[in-house]
C-alpha cells in the first residue's frame, strides 16, 4: 500500500478492557478499499467487539483508528455511518422489532420523508424498494415486504432487512457479523453475489464468519484474532484451511465427528402418526428410537423447525397423534413436553435465555425446581451444578455473576445447550444447534450429543452442513414440499443422494 492510497479504514493497538476480560490486547486490522476482508478467530476471540469499537459502540481504552488515512475519533454508530461511511450488521442485530421494514430501513434518516410535517409512508416505501432493488434484488436475495413489522420476520428475514439497511445507507464501509449462520444455500449464494457487486464499486466488507468455506470462497484477505490478540493477517490465496485453523487454535485440527454407536436402534420412543399442519407439514409420520440422533436435513424453511416446535408444543398442530413411548400424548404447551422428558433448543438465542440475568442463574433455570428444598433454593449446589457445566462445555466467562447478555455469541449458544444437562432430559429437539459456533466448538457440542446418545436419550437436530448431516446423525430424514421425503441410514446416505431427495 503507497502512501497515496491509504487504507480505507485502519485500526492500530486497539485495546478494549470489560470487567474481568481483556477482550482486545492491541490489535491491529487494516483493510483496503474494495476487498472483502475476512475476521476469524474462536469463539469470544473479540470479533465483535473489535466491530463494536470501530462503530464507536465501545470507545477503546487504547489505540486509534484512520479512516482514509485520517484519524478519527468515531462517537457512536451514528457518527460512522453518516459521517465516515461505515455501516454494519451487528451480530445481535439492533431493528427495532415494532416498526415496518422499510421504517428500519431507513431509521435516523426519517427527516427525507417528511411531505407537510408526517412522514409519508407511500415515499418511505417507494425509496426503500428502489435503493434495494438496486442492489439487493439484483443479486437475488428477495426481501421482506416492506410493510411488514420485524418481529414478525424469521432471524435469517432480520438479518436480510439489515444488511438492506447497511446497503442503503451508501456505506463505503460494510461489516457483516456472522450474518451467514441461519441462511439457505440460495440466500448465501444471493449475499455472495452482492457482495462481488459492492467489491466492483470499490466497497469494501469486513466479513465475520465461523464457516472458513465462505472465508475461501469470498474474501480477499483474513485478519486472524486470538484470545484478543492480533495473530496476522495474510492473503487467502496463500494459506490452506488447516494452516487457517492453526492460527485461530493453536492447535492442528480438521473438523470430525465423534463415532457412531454399533448398537442396532430398539425401541422407539418418540412415533408420530401423520402430523399436518395446514400449509406447513403434510402427514409426518416418524419414529425416533432410544440412543440415536435423528437428523431433519433438506433446504431451509421446509417446516423442519415448525416440527420440533410442534413436539415443544409451541406451534399447534392439525391432525396426527403423537405417543411417547408407546403413550399417546397430548402437546399443547411447553410443558407438557417437558413433563414427557422433551427439551427444545430454539435457534433464537435471545427468545430462551435471559439476558438481564447471570450466567449462573441462565445455567440453573431448567433444574429449579430439583434443587429447591421447601422453597428455598440451595445456592452452594446452584453454584457447584454451574461450575460443572462451565467447565465441561469450556464456556468463556470471567465469571458466573457475568451478565449473560455480555456474553460472546458462541458462548451464548454454550449455556444455551449446556443448562440442559444436569436436568437429565430424554428427548432432545435441537433446532441448529452448531450455528455460530467454531470449528473446536462445534467438535465438544457434537461430542456432547454423541455423548447423550449413547446414554440412552434420543436426538433430533435441525442440520443444515452437509459435512454435519453426513458425518453426526445415526439417520437422515430429508424434507420438503412440507412432507418427509426420503429417510437414510448413515451408510447410505451420500452428498449427491441427499440434495437429489431436497430437491426432487
Ligand atoms: N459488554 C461486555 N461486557 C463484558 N464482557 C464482554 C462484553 N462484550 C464482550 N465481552 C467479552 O469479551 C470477549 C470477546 O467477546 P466477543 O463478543 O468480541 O467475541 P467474538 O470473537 O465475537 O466471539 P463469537 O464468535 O462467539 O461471537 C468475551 O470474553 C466476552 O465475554
Ligand atoms: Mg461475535
């Protein structure tokens, strides 16, 4: 880079202090106008905050950031999106859930669409549609309409209405935090080639992925963290996967999968009889048996999750019965299925645990009731129960009184799936259970459902990897156009098998 070009954004020897964490220890990142420069590293290596101080969300305690070569003192988002051209989706998306898609796209800037002191709605959505057609359509992602309310809209819809808001905001400047982990094959190949159309106007992205597959596929350059250092930042082409993994663990490893159980499947513990809900799922018809995972794959959106959320009782059904081994059961509400031994694991972090609260107290919720003695809730047990968990699942916390909402969000997901094993449940309904964890994560939480199988409990997860669904469950169940399609046994099963039962 000449001294004619600066960087377009050039951040040296930030460092951010939280109680109890070093979360950045004078990292440096320095991206160029136009390329599409990946941030990786492992869970809580300080990704989000290191975005969340170049917004001007965190003022840094150390360290200083150039925009175009200028130093800049960045306030608030506000700031970085209006006056230094940086925009981005924050990993916790910050819509506002009670106003339309295009209020939230164009929040802050209401003061363009004033017609005789109201803000004209009919203009509101107009500019709206013609910014992202632009762009956004053009690429082929396909936008939620515009008048719909946000918390009426699925994660994966959220996170499309605000890279759309990014988008519109004209930012030279565009920071994706792990907005890739809830979509479909078709939404990342449409957020892909948008981004290869930004590139060619000479914006630039900062990319933040756990999946390393998009970081070799899209971007240009990677800047690695670890432990909230700065470890280097190296051009793609140069590196290989493993050498990539290297640096963000220290340690030499691939992805794989804990082995099967041998054990034949016996007894069917959960059968469903020609479940329907109209528009949703048509006739399903299952059984899932003691000690094994049973897998939902297929594309996105073909009512796997409605079907988990129906065995939670969180959606109604229409027809079919359920039993649970061999009792037919009646599921209306949640916890009807957790008097049965059925836990759910929602793909919205935020809709199951409580953010205000601690760590410690997120980790103790399932298993109140057992360790309450004549209304009192014994403490030094809550205390020791935690700890195991923390330790077992290697959960990243400065401490048990942390606020869960400061949590990173690999972390989250840790506490989210780890509070449900002290409580000893026997059917577990795992909606994505391994999204936005890293790569060593991911091993522990496949070890950990491995682990539950083979003592006797019984699995069903939502998988959207194909390497997951080939390599974790004991059985595949494909679905689409609402109905089961095909089911695999794991030594059948095969890449080309399985896209061909999602799609014919
Ligand atoms: N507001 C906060 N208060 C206290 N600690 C925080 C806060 N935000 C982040 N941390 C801590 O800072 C560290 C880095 O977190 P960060 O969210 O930046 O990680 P990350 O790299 O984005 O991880 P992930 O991949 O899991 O999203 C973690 O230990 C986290 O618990
Ligand atoms: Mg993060």
């Amino acid at each position: 880079m000449t001294a004619e070009q600066p960087y377009m954004l050039e951040a040296r020897d930030i460092s951010k202090k939280f109680p109890g964490v070093l979360a950045l220890d004078r990292v440096n990142m320095a991206c160029r106008g136009g390329e599409i420069h990946a941030l990786v590293g492992e869970n809580g290596a300080g990704k989000s905050t290191l975005i969340k101080v170049l917004m001007g969300v965190h003022p840094p305690d150390d360290g200083e950031i150039f925009v175009q070569g200028k130093k800049v003192n960045i306030r608030n988002a506000a700031e970085a999106r209006w006056k230094y051209g940086i925009d981005s989706v924050f990993q916790d998306t910050t819509l506002v859930p009670s106003l339309t898609v295009a209020e939230n796209i164009f929040l802050g800037q209401e003061r363009d669409f004033y017609v005789r002191g109201l803000i004209s709605r009919a203009r509101l959505r107009t500019k709206a549609q013609e910014i992202l057609s632009e762009i956004i359509s053009d690429a082929g992602i396909r936008m939620p309409d515009s008048d719909k309310l946000i918390r009426d809209l699925s994660l994966a819809e959220r996170k499309i209405v605000a890279i759309g808001k990014a988008v519109a905001s004209k930012a030279r400047l565009i920071i994706l935090d792990e907005v890739t982990a809830l979509f479909s094959m078709d939404q990342i190949r449409a957020l892909f080639k948008m981004l290869a159309e930004l590139k060619k106007k000479n914006i630039t992205t900062i990319f933040i992925t756990h999946r390393l597959k998009e970081v070799f596929e899209i971007c240009d350059r990677a800047t690695v963290l670890k432990d909230g250092k700065y470890v280097d930042t190296v051009d793609i082409q140069d590196i290989s996967t493993t050498d990539l993994i290297r640096m963000m663990t220290g340690r030499e490893s691939g992805l794989f999968f804990p082995p099967r159980a041998k054990k034949p499947p016996s007894k069917s513990v959960v059968t469903l009889k020609g479940i329907a809900k109209h528009g949703i799922l048509d006739d399903i018809c299952l059984d899932l048996y003691e000690g094994e995972i049973l897998a939902l794959a297929g594309l996105r959106g073909q009512g796997q999750a409605e079907l988990l959320q129906i065995l939670y009782g969180l959606q109604k059904y229409d027809e079919g019965e359920i039993f649970i081994r061999g009792e037919k059961v009646g599921i209306k509400k949640p916890i009807d299925a957790i008097q049965h031994g059925v836990v759910y694991l929602s793909d919205d972090k935020d809709e199951e645990l409580m953010f205000t609260l601690s760590v410690q107290k997120n980790l103790a919720l399932p298993t109140l009731e057992k360790r309450s003695k004549m209304g009192f809730v014994q403490r030094r047990t809550e205390k020791a129960a935690s700890e195991k968990v923390v330790a077992e699942f290697s959960i990243k916390i400065a401490s048990l009184k942390q606020e869960m909402s400061n949590l990173s969000g690999g972390n989250k997901q840790k506490v989210a799936l780890g509070r449900w094993i002290p409580a000893t449940p026997q059917i577990f309904l795992l909606n994505e259970p391994t999204q936005g964890l890293d790569v060593g994560v991911k091993i522990e939480v496949y070890q950990l459902m491995r682990r539950l199988a083979d003592e006797g409990r019984s699995l069903i997860v939502t998988l959207t990897e194909m390497a997951e669904i080939l390599n974790l469950p004991d059985r595949i169940l494909v679905m689409g156009d609402k109905r089961i399609k095909t089911v695999f046994s794991a030594e059948e099963a095969t890449e080309e098998k399985i896209l061909h039962a999602a799609l014919g």
